[in-house]
C-alpha cells in the first residue's frame, strides 16, 4: 500500500491563519439542525487556534460561547472534547457563562460517558466563581475518589487550580485527598493528590512531616515516579527549613536513592547534595549514584547527574573530584549543554597539575558552542585563575585568545572582566594582561568595552615598569575612534600625565604635547576634558586633589541627595555635601568583584541554589579577598540609603540647626506589625551632644484622624544618663498623609568617671515607647471630621540604645593598622577575653551576631563563613563621640562544637583603653 497518495481527510485544516470575520460568520453551523460534527469540529478547531493568540470583544464572544452550548445536543465524543476545550477558552471572554452549568453537571453525573465527566470537570472549574465551589462540593469529592484515574485526576487538578482562591472549601476535601493517593497506586491520579495535599497542607509544618512519615512507612503506598519525585522535593524543602528533623528525613532520602526508577534516584541524589548540612559522608552515596548515572545513554538522565554535580562543586570540590573520569568523557557529548556543565564542573574540582591539559581540551570545546556557553565557560575560567594563581599564563593566553574569536557583546565584556579580575588578584599578570586588552582595543567594535578597558589602562598603567607603551594605544583611540572613546582616551591618557610618583618627566611632556592636540577635537566632551586635564598637569597639588584621591562619594547616596536638593528648588542654600558618605575607591572597586563573583553559580543555572552558590562563590575567592581587606559593605549601602533621607530631614528642622551634622543614623527599626491599624517604626540620630529618635508613623485607619501624635518614652536604666530636651509631635495624621515623623530629643550628661570599664557617657538599654494621640472619629457618609475627641495611647515595641548606635563602620586595611597598634602603644590598648556563646546554632549565626551588636565593618569577606568549625572575624570601626572616641579594631576567633555552641576568643585594640572596654563590656 503507498501511504503517499492518501490525502489528509481534514485538508480544511491546513489553513488555519483565518480572520475573526469568517471564523464569526461560519459560526452560523453551530446552529443548524441537524448538528454536522465533523464541520464543527473542524471550525472548533480553527477557533481554538485563533483564541490562542487573539480574542473577541464581550459580544461577541458571549454569542459564540452561546451558539457553542447548542453542541451539547450532539452525543458525539470527539465533538464533545472539543465544545469543553473552545468553552474553557471563551469562559474569561464571555459573559453569563454560568448558563452553561446544566449541561455540564449531566456529564459529571456517575452515568455519564467516560470521555464526557473528566472534561466536564475541568470546564466546571473553569466557568465557576470559586465562590460558587460549594455548591458543586458533592460533585468534586465524588470525582476525587472515583477509581478511573482520568476522572480522579481532573478533579485534583482542577481543585489545585481554584484552591488559592477557594482554600477555605477545599481544605476541607483533605480526607478524600488522601484517600486518592491509595487509590490506584501506579497512576499519575497520585501525583496529583500529593500536589493537592501539600498544598492544603503546607503552612503546617508538622502536618507535612507525618504526611511524608505515613507515606514511606508502606513501601507499596506510593509508586507513581512523578509522586516519588514530589515526595523527594517535600522532603528536601522539610529538611532545609527544619535542620531539627534532619535524623528523620535523612534515612528517608537515602532510601530512595535505591528506587528502581532513575527519575526518583537522580531526585533523592540532588536534594542530599542540596542540603545545607551535607558533609562528605552524607555525600558519598549520593555522588555514587549520580557517577552510574554519568556513563548512561540517556540523556536527561545525564544532563541531571551533570548539572547536580557542578552545583555540588562549587562547595564541595573534592567529594565531587572521584568522578572527573566520567566527566572528562562528557566533554565531547553531542549534547552541548552536558558538555559545558562538565567543562565548568572539571575546572572547579581539577588540581593544578591538570590546568594545562584542561585548557587544551577548552581551546578546542569553544569553538563548537554558542555564546551563551562561551560565558559559562569563561566564568569557570575565571574562578579557576584565582583558585591557582601559579597557572595564570595558561588561562590568560586561554582568554586572549577568545578576545580574538567571534563573538557577540556578552562574551566578550565576561572575557574582559575576567582578564580584569586576574589584574586585579595576581599581580604577576598585569603587564602581559594588558598588553591583551591593548590589542583588544585596536580592533573592538563595542564602545562600552572599549572605554572599560581605556580606564583600566589609565588606572593600572602608570604603576608599571614601562608605561610609556601603552600611551601609544590610547592615542590611536583618539584618532581613530568615536567622541566617546576619544573621550574615555583622553581621561586615561591624562592619569599618565598626573601620576607623578611613576610617570618621569618625560613622560607629563609627552601627555601635554598629545592632550594639546585634543584641543581641536570636533566633539566639546573630548576638548573640555583636554583642557581641564591641561590644567591640572601643570598644578601638582590640583593634581594630587583629583586624580590621587583615595576616597570618593557614595554615587548612589550622591545622587539621590541631589535629586532631593533639585526637587525642593531651596537654592538659597548650598547643596550640603556634609551629610554624603565617602567610600575608599578600593572598597568600591572589591564590592564590585565580589559582586562578579557571588553571580557566578546563577550565570550557570543554578537557580534553584542561587544563594548557597553566591555564598560560596565569594567563599571561595576568600583568600584574594584578605589580601585587599575587602569590606562586608551590603550592610554598610543599605544603612547609608536609609540613612539619607532622614538625615535631609532632620538637618532642615529648625530646632535642631544648633545640633550640627548628625555623626550617625540608624536604619528604620520597626516596632509595629505592618498590618496594625497604627504602623510605627524608629530611626535614632546621634549628634556630638544629642540623641534624636525619629519615630515614623503612619495611620491606617480611615474612620479615624489623629492629632497631636507623639511619643512618651521611658527611660529605664539609662535615665541617669539622658535628659529630655524636647518633643516636636505630629499636628495631624489621617490616612492619606501616608508616613510622618514625630521627633524626641535627648541632651548625653557625659559623666565618664575615671573609666574604669563602665559605660559612662555611652547609655545603652532598652526604652519603652507610648504612643499618645487625640483621635477624631470621621463621618463615613459626610467625610467630616468631629470637633471633639478623646485622649488615646498606643503602646509599641521598646527601642534599643545600644553600643552599636556609638560605632561608625569604617574600612581599613587590616593587618597593617593592626600591627601599627599593637608596636605604638602601651599594653592597655588591648583587652583580651574568652566567652562561650551556648545560644548560636553555628559559626555563621555567632558572626552575623556579633557585627550588629558592634556595628562594626567586617573586613576581608570575614563576614562569610567558609568553614563549619573554624572561623576568624576581623572588625574595623570608630567610636563617634565622647572620651572614648577613636579607631577601634577586633579580631574574634571562633570555634564551634555541636551541642556546646561557639567558643568565642576576642581581642580589641584601639589606641584608648576605655575604648577597648566598651566594645569588650558590649560583648560581655
């Protein structure tokens, strides 16, 4: 028989790209009698395929969904499919859709057609407000349990779908829910119910760890793969939240690493490898089981095993180095996706024995994947040039070569960022790297490289042995390029010239001679910036101001402060550069490669870890990192963000104009629950001689307004050492003024004693807080506000006053000021004690801790935690007032022991002993 010459029976078909017009005119055989269901199937068809990418207008589609129903009359079962199918669709476009729950509550009927009830059931969830679920209850509950499993499953599905908006209905149904999961073991109906039951189920934790219990307790319970697979999830989500019931879920999992299905095993390996308290032992039978899985010939199943291990690399390495040989074989799978996952996950397990050979095989591998692999690659290339900085002239000729390859804008600026970072964190590198970048820029077509690179060579370039070579490289880009990059040239050129402490004189002649040229540039960015560095060339001092300076303004605080000065057009005061943080550029300069590096693990897919991958990403860099001293300063820009705003508040109040620049400001600290009818949270101002709280306020109830809204706070403990100065209140709070302050003020009385260890003039504890308002009630028909009202009070979270609100962060380089204190003064400005912190859960718990109660910087990415049982936190800050005020310093040695908590061994040194006592007295 020759199939060739059989036509297709539905040719209509094969066109189905028709205009609204004529699907809505044909529509008119809907209505004839008798119903031909051949036509109209083709013509449901044709409008389903429409109603995927457009839609009709109310009208119309409410008399196509009408004319539709009429196919009800006809019993045949391919037509019915497919009058359900076009309804779900119509049911969000039409109106009066309910009309049409006659005829599909008779194919939900016990009696009814096998084909009819499963789709009746989805097109009933469909049309019905989940109000109107209860009335259907019966029906639901019924289908749930059913035997068939088509019928089972559309009624779970369906209830998972309307259970966010109906869950009070349907939690009740938990019962028939689990009875399904027994029903029909094999059938996909389980996974079904077990998606259903964890979600009645989810906000009760313990009621999802005695599901998951009485699920493993029968082996024959539960036998669907795809419910196995769900059950592994739960599991894993289970023993990530709760580290408690670790010992329960743990023997669970590792069961299930012997199920005869792949799906359930590859599932119960990656939730082990995922778990945050995974040692090398919990990890040797999982990795077994995905090293088997390494050298099948499926290939999902390999592409699972692959991507679950580079995951497990990025924090544990070595556990995942006894399966490289069957990696290594995965490099030249068809598959480019397993071959770029086994690429990055040999560069993150090798040795550096094997850089050499690795970097052959990815010269080679580079060349067959597109540009999206090409970073991946080139990510894992680069975390490998910090990890063994010996190797550098492999991987650097790696990456200059794949500048002189194709490719798109992505790929390379990843190259040259990672060409920057070995700059950066192997100092050997910089004269050849940058002789790559220079060639680079000869020949780049994308603008932003091309200046990236230009003001890296102007930054790195005049510390060289020969920086008169690169000055070449720049000019060609003033004569050959765009204003922009002649621009960028002209800047970089200009710090070859400043930098007097490398450049010799014949050099700043040679700068001057090539910057005078620039004068007659056709672009007025290019001669400005050539005629304002003309002129700071010949004033050395100028010189030194702007182009030696090592701290710079936070842009993000600058920039919002100037935004708040243009928007209140208050121009008969100078813009008050006072009150804007200034941030050493190296601090900058290491937030930023810090950041590169944390976005390593998301750049390779791994979402679903995101955040142990950018843990452990900057873990990893730890060792370059303290070599810089880099700052924790996350933290540090978030505080500086709050604090702006407040601070441009706070200055501009006339009663506090004799206070002076405030020398710290708090983060907003909330002491209300959002949803409360009164929302007030508090922000403390600290000046030389005063302490302000600022107390936010906002009022959510709209029946009511409030006037004369202020705080009344009681002192407690720290009473001998504050006195009130003043109240400023709110005049008026309603709904719609949103949030408003009321300020409290207090004067230190300083009485430092002889500073035998005491607190003195540095007041800390806790001070409660009383809301006091008048509250006038509202009409809610007039909106008229009552003259009368009556005195009322609110009480709110107490406020802490503690040493932290004394200490500004500040970034130093470490072990130098260290040393230097320690040869240069006496032996009492250092206190060394031990303390046992039984409280803390873990290493990361105690550091995290002890940073906010100093209010202190961590430096040198100590504030990351790389080891489970020994760590190191270095601090740096500055106590901002009083007899104490001064650098202080603080190294805390810690260890942890299970069940004993963290043994703590602090040293504090600061050029004043009482200094080093009150940081000490905090931690005491």
């Amino acid at each position: 028989m020759n199939l060739n010459i059989k036509k297709d029976e539905d040719d209509k078909l094969n066109n189905l790209n028709q205009d609204k017009t004529t699907i809505f005119q044909e529509a008119r055989i809907f209505n004839q009698s008798p119903i031909s269901p051949r036509n109209s199937r083709i013509l449901l068809t044709k409008l389903s395929y429409l109603l995927l990418d457009d839609s009709f207008n109310r009208l119309e589609s409410t008399n196509l969904f009408f004319s539709i129903t009429k196919l009800f009359q006809n019993k045949d079962p391919a037509l019915r499919q497919m009058v359900y199918l076009v309804v779900k669709q119509l049911s969000n476009q039409a109106d009066d859709v309910l009309m049409a729950t006659s005829s599909i509550i008779k194919d939900i009927q016990p009696n009814s057609n096998l084909i009819y009830r499963p789709n009746a059931i989805r097109t009933l969830a469909a049309i019905t407000h989940p109000s109107m679920i209860q009335s259907f209850e019966r029906f639901y509950k019924n289908a749930i349990v059913d035997r068939s499993p088509a019928i089972s499953s559309s009624a779970l599905v369906s209830s998972y779908h309307i259970h966010p908006q109906a869950s009070d209905t349907i939690n009740r149904w938990s019962n028939e829910v689990f009875d399904a999961l027994s029903t029909n073991p094999s059938s996909t109906a389980q996974y079904h119910a077990l998606g259903l039951l964890y979600n009645i189920r989810h906000k009760d934790r313990v009621a999802i760890s005695k599901l998951i219990q009485s699920l493993t307790q029968s082996p024959s319970s539960l036998r669907n793969p795809l419910a196995l697979s769900m059950l592994v999830r739960y599991s894993s989500r289970l023993i990530n939240s709760d580290p408690n019931l670790s010992s329960s879920i743990l023997p669970l999992l590792e069961s299930w690493l012997r199920n005869k299905s792949d799906m359930v095993s590859i599932e119960a390996a990656r939730a082990i490898c995922q778990w945050n308290g995974a040692t090398p032992v919990h990890l040797s039978r999982p990795v077994a089981v995905l090293q088997l899985a390494l050298s099948t010939p499926n290939t999902p199943l390999k592409f699972a095993a692959i991507r679950t291990l580079n995951d497990l690399a990025q924090r544990h390495p070595l556990t995942v180095s006894s399966c490289n040989l069957e990696i290594e074989n995965l490099i030249t799978d068809s598959n480019r996706s397993i071959a770029t996952f086994a690429i990055t996950t040999l560069l993150k397990t090798g040795n550096e024995a094997s850089v050499d050979r690795l970097m052959k095989q990815i010269s080679s591998f580079m060349l067959e994947i597109s540009d999206e692999f090409k970073v991946i690659v080139v990510d894992a290339v680069r975390t490998l040039c910090l990890k063994f900085p010996n190797k550098y002239p492999a991987m650097l000729a790696f990456l200059s070569q794949a500048l002189r390859d194709e490719g798109g804008y992505d790929f390379k600026r990843a190259v040259v960022e990672a060409i920057i970072d070995m700059i950066k964190g192997i100092g050997e590198s910089k004269e050849m790297a940058l002789s790559h970048l220079c060639e680079f820029i000869e020949d780049c077509e994308f603008t932003k490289l091309s200046v990236r690179v230009l003001h890296l060579l102007g930054v790195e370039g005049p510390s060289t042995p020969e920086p008169t070579k690169y000055i070449r490289h720049i000019y060609n880009r003033v004569v050959l390029e765009n204003a922009i990059v002649r621009a960028a040239a002209v800047s970089s050129l200009a710090k070859f010239g400043t930098n007097v402490a490398y450049a010799a004189q014949h050099v700043r002649r040679s700068v001057k001679v090539l910057l005078g040229r620039c004068l007659d540039d056709s672009d007025d960015e290019v001669r400005d910036r050539a005629a304002m560095y003309m002129r700071i060339i010949h004033d050395d001092e100028l010189a030194k101001r702007t182009t030696h300076e090592e701290h710079t303004w936070s842009v993000g605080v600058l920039e919002k402060s100037l935004c708040t000065y243009t928007t209140e057009q208050n121009y008969e005061e100078p813009f008050n550069s006072a009150v804007i943080p200034r941030m050493p550029k190296d601090q900058i300069r290491l937030d930023t490669h810090v950041g590169r590096l944390g976005d390593l693990g998301e750049k390779q897919g791994e979402s679903e870890n995101s955040k142990n991958n950018k843990d452990n990403a900057t873990a990893h860099s730890e060792e370059l990192l303290l070599s810089h001293d880099a700052p924790a300063s996350a933290a540090t820009s978030a505080h500086n963000s709050h604090a702006l705003s407040s601070t441009t508040n706070i200055t501009s109040i006339p009663e506090f104009a004799g206070y002076g620049a405030p020398l710290h400001t708090s983060p907003p600290v909330h002491l209300t629950e959002e949803e409360t009818e009164y929302v007030v949270s508090v922000q403390k101002h600290l000046f030389s001689e005063h302490v302000v709280f600022e107390y936010h306020v906002r009022n959510t109830v709209p029946e009511a307004v409030l006037d004369g809204v202020s705080v009344l706070m009681g002192l407690g403990d720290v009473g001998g050492s504050l006195r009130e100065d003043f109240i400023l209140p709110i005049d008026t709070l309603t709904v719609a003024d949103g949030e408003r302050s009321t300020y409290v003020s207090y004067s230190f009385i300083d009485d430092e004693g002889d500073g035998n260890g005491d607190n003195a003039g540095y007041p800390t504890g806790a001070l409660s807080n009383t809301l006091t308002f008048t509250t006038k009630e509202v009409d809610p028909d007039s909106g008229m506000v009552e003259e009368e009202g009556y005195a009322d009070e609110y009480q709110v979270d107490d406020v802490e006053l503690g040493i932290s609100d004394y200490v500004r962060p500040e970034w130093v380089s470490f072990d130098g000021d260290w040393e230097a204190m320690s040869m240069e003064h006496s032996e009492h400005s250092e206190l060394r004690d031990s303390f046992t912190l039984s409280a803390m859960g873990s290493l990361q718990e105690a550091t995290d801790a002890l940073t906010a109660l100093l209010g202190m910087m961590a430096l040198g990415g100590s504030d990351v935690v790389g080891s489970a049982h020994l760590h190191t936190l270095r601090l740096s800050g500055c106590i901002i007032r009083g007899s104490a005020q001064g650098k202080v310093l603080a190294m805390a040695r810690m260890a942890f022991e299970e069940g004993e908590g963290v043994n703590l061994e602090m040293v504090v040194r600061s050029p004043n002993s009482f200094t080093c006592e009150l940081i000490m007295g905090a931690v005491q």
